[in-house]
C-alpha cells in the first residue's frame, strides 16, 4: 500500500487510525450519502470487488472500499476530509462489478458534494474543472489536435455537445450559477 504523506500531521495519524469510534459517526452523514448517491451503500458487505476493479488503486493509497465503509459507519470527518476521495475518475468500473449492485462511484460523487458543500479543501483542478465547464460546457475543451484526430476518422471536428450547441452554455452556466458552484471556485482559486 502507498504510504499517505500528506504533510499534515494531524490528519495522517486521524487516517492511520483504523479503529472505530461511536463518537465519530454520524447517522445523518450515511443518510446524506445515501439520498445524495440514490444507492443502497449500507447493503456493501466489504468483499473488496470494488478497490480490486479499481485503476487508480494500484497507483495511489486511494481504496473505495474505505470509502464506503466511512459511509456506512457515519464517518463523516474520515471520508471528506481524506484527499484520497479527489482520485476517483469515475471510470464506473467498481460500479459495475459490485456483486450488491451497489454504485460506489456515486457515492464519491455525494462525498465529493458534501465535501465542496461543508468547505472542506477542494483540489485546485477541480475548480479550475468548474471554470472551463461554465465557460465551455466541457472539462476538457475540444481542441485543434483532437479535432485533427477526429477528422481522420471520419468523425465531425466537434463532438455533438456545447462545441456543436453552443446555445446550450447558458443552460450549463444557469445550474452552475444555482449552486453557486462557480462563484466558489472563484473564490477560492482567488485566495490562493
């Protein structure tokens, strides 16, 4: 297992404590994670499909499984506050192979939610993710190399998205906007 330096004394021995404690846990954070994922995560029986199907495990210290055991037990400060919880890529892969059917991708995605909701730290290019979505409606631009590729193979330069329907971008910007998810990227990204 990768060791977790973090450079943060206090949180890594908070992390290295594998041991529960009932003053730690949370009802309303398992009932949060719950509503927010739409997933039955309390039904995980901790078989470990999940982190084994996982391409991020063998290359960092990150492993679902951990992540779903803090929502069973209500382990609210453990999950949001680990960084660990940033290196999903929500590939879909544990989702897919969870023999409960269990989607612990969306309950990253709620951990995640709940993370950016309660101020807990937000890795920079998440944010700067949150900014290219509002002014482009994609993570990731469309751009001249790819376009290249995509005429070689027959594809149209741009992807039927905000590239081809652009008026669709005030639509994007206007849920951003309800959230307030873009203002507080700013905010943040401008603290820094």
């Amino acid at each position: 297992m990768v060791e977790k330096n973090y450079g943060n004394p206090e949180l890594e021995n908070k992390l290295r404590d594998r041991n529960y404690y009932v003053t730690d846990s949370n009802k309303d954070f398992s009932a949060e994670v719950k509503k927010l994922s739409g997933t039955i995560s309390h039904m995980c029986y901790q078989c470990g499909t999940c982190t084994g199907s996982c391409p991020s495990a063998p290359r960092s210290s990150y492993r679902i499984r951990v992540f779903m055991r803090r929502a069973i037990l209500g382990l609210e400060e453990e999950a949001l506050s680990d960084p660990d919880l940033w290196l999903c890529t929500t590939c879909y892969s544990c989702s897919d192979r969870c023999p409960r059917d269990i989607l612990p991708t969306d309950v990253i995605m709620a951990m995640r939610n709940l993370a950016f909701k309660t101020g807990h730290a937000v890795p920079k290019n998440f944010l700067q993710t949150v900014q290219l979505i509002y002014k482009t409606g994609h993570g990731v631009p469309n751009n001249d190399a790819n376009r290249a590729v995509r005429e070689r193979l027959g594809l149209p330069r741009d992807p039927p998205t905000t590239h081809t329907y652009p008026e669709y971008i005030p639509g994007i910007q206007k849920i951003l906007d309800h959230y307030n998810l873009k203002a507080e990227a700013d905010r943040i990204l401008s603290e820094e």
